[in-house]
C-alpha cells in the first residue's frame, strides 16, 4: 500500500463513511443545521435527499453523534422491511423486551407505552433511518401511523429520512400525500464545486497524515471534481486510484496522467472530449516510440 510512500497515518480515501474526516463544507453545514433545527423544534418528519455518494450516511452518523444528551436515538441503516419488521426494529431500538408470540396490536400497544415512559423521563425519541428509498409502500404507511403517537403538547417520536432522489419521486404519489404533507423540513444534498472538491480533497489528506507539498495540485484536484461531477464518493475513488498510479512509478505527487488513468479506469466518471483524444493519442504514441525509449510528457488540460 502507498501509505509509508507518501507518509501517510491512514488511508485518506476510504469509502466508509468516518465522521473523523468529516469537513465543513457548505451543502453537508447546511444539512446538518436543518436536522438540527427541526429537531429541536419537535417536527415530526424530516427529509435529507442526495444522489448516491453525495454524503446522506456520513452527515447520518455525524447526526447521531452529535445528538444533545436527552435525545434517544433508534438506528434503522437497513430499512428494507415489511410493516411487521418494522415495528419489531423499532421495539429492539427502543429497548423493549417482548415475547415472539405477542401480535402486532399488541406490539404497537408496547412501543407506545415506551414512548411515553421515555418522554416522561426528559426524553426525545429519533428515527433515523438510512437508505429510506428502499421502505417498502406499507411501511412508509406503518411509519406515518408511528407519528400519530403524541402526547397533547408533542409528537412522541420524530422521523428523520436519509434516502436517494427516488423517495421524492415515490412521495409525489397521489397515495402519499398525507405523508408527504408531514415531512415540515427537507435538504436536498447538491455536488461539490471545484473549489469545494479541491479543499475536500486537501482536507483529507490533511487528517490522514500528509505534510508538506501537497500530494495533489489545485490542477488536478479540479479535474477530479469535474470527472466525478462533483459526487464525493467518487471524487474518493478517483484520489485512490490516482495515489495508487502515482506509487506505481514511485512518484512522490500525483501528476495528470495518474488522474486521467484513474478516471479511464472508474465507472461513472468521464474525461472532457478533448482530454479523452489526448490521452488516446499519447497512449498511441507511447506504444510506437517505447521501443526508442522515448519519454512523453502529459501535458493537457481538461
């Protein structure tokens, strides 16, 4: 691994998700600061939306880490369940302990009962649940009837949604309405900008370990940003891939080429026309000269 070549502690470009790295840019703030809000203004449902890799699990954990004590938070990262396996999940969360031969009647009669012992202890109960897209129609049913439990001055269980952009298209359904029409507070996650993408990518070296001359110049951060569409998982795959091409030839700094090897080689990101046809060239003019021994310098820019 490249890490003792480039002096690195860790891995900087790992895909799991580590609140360690997590960095202050402005669409993941912003996103945290209305989770917050609404949260401490007792809302029943709230929503945070973003295309794949734009960050929902990461801001998820940083969310529940930073939690204020008399909050209790029940995790659901695997949401995919039928109304029944919902409320079990939810009881497990919650703390319950429960015979298997109880029904759902009597279940949801339990979970209830819970609630209300927890917020009569000071407590706010949260639902958070990760990959939300993937509830099944009855559940989501099952989940708005979960916000029915209230107390006269408060709702008994705030539900916080982390899902993909084909939970909005699913909530648009005639049939979702009253659902839809609950959820008080949403953020749509966007793609980083090239400078955002530039100090992401500096920042995570950073707390991996990096010193010095940066591993990546401004150049070539920016092309990672635009291949990748500003998609922050990706923008990790392509770093990777990069350190990794870069320690191939013992090089001490990613230059271009690393980069554009990388994004030849990653599903879902693209070099600019003009990018693709000098790469494709050089490579066609190292194959004929290599016998020559001759040395090619990459200089183009996207």
């Amino acid at each position: 691994m490249y890490l003792q070549h480039f002096g690195l502690a860790e891995t900087p470009f790992s895909l799991t998700p580590n609140t360690e790295f997590f960095f202050g840019l402005a669409p993941h703030v912003e996103a945290l600061q209305v989770l917050q809000t609404a949260l401490q203004t007792g809302e029943g449902f709230i929503k945070v939306t973003g295309e794949v890799g734009t960050g929902k699990t990461l801001i998820c954990r940083k969310l529940i880490n930073e939690l204020p004590q008399r909050f209790h938070c029940a995790y659901l990262p695997n949401p995919y369940l039928s109304p029944a396996e919902l409320r079990w999940a939810v009881a497990l969360e919650l703390g319950l302990k429960y015979s298997a031969d109880i029904d759902q009647i009597q279940l949801t009669g339990l979970i209830q009962q819970q609630l209300l012992a927890l917020c009569a202890h000071g407590h706010s109960i949260v639902l958070v649940l990760d990959e939300a897209q993937a509830l099944p129609d009855e559940s989501l049913e099952a989940l708005r009837l979960f916000t029915n439990l209230e107390t006269e001055s408060r709702k008994l269980l705030q539900v916080v949604l982390f899902a993909q952009p084909e939970l909005d298209e699913r909530l648009n359904q005639h049939s979702f309405r009253q659902l839809r029409q609950r959820i008080t507070f949403s953020y749509c996650l966007r793609p980083l900008t090239l400078d955002e993408a530039d100090a992401y990518v500096q920042h995570r070296l950073s707390v991996a370990g990096s010193v010095g001359q940066p591993l990546f110049d401004h150049k070539n951060t920016r092309v990672l940003a635009a291949a990748s569409k500003g998609i922050p998982r990706l923008i990790n795959i392509l770093a990777h891939k990069a350190l990794l091409l870069s320690f191939g030839e013992g090089a001490k700094r990613v230059e271009y080429r690393h980069v554009k090897g990388a994004i030849i080689d990653t599903q879902d990101t693209k070099l600019s026309y003009r990018a693709r046809w000098f790469w494709f060239m050089s490579l066609s003019l190292i194959s004929v000269t290599s016998g020559l021994g001759v040395h090619l310098f990459y200089g183009a820019s996207v």
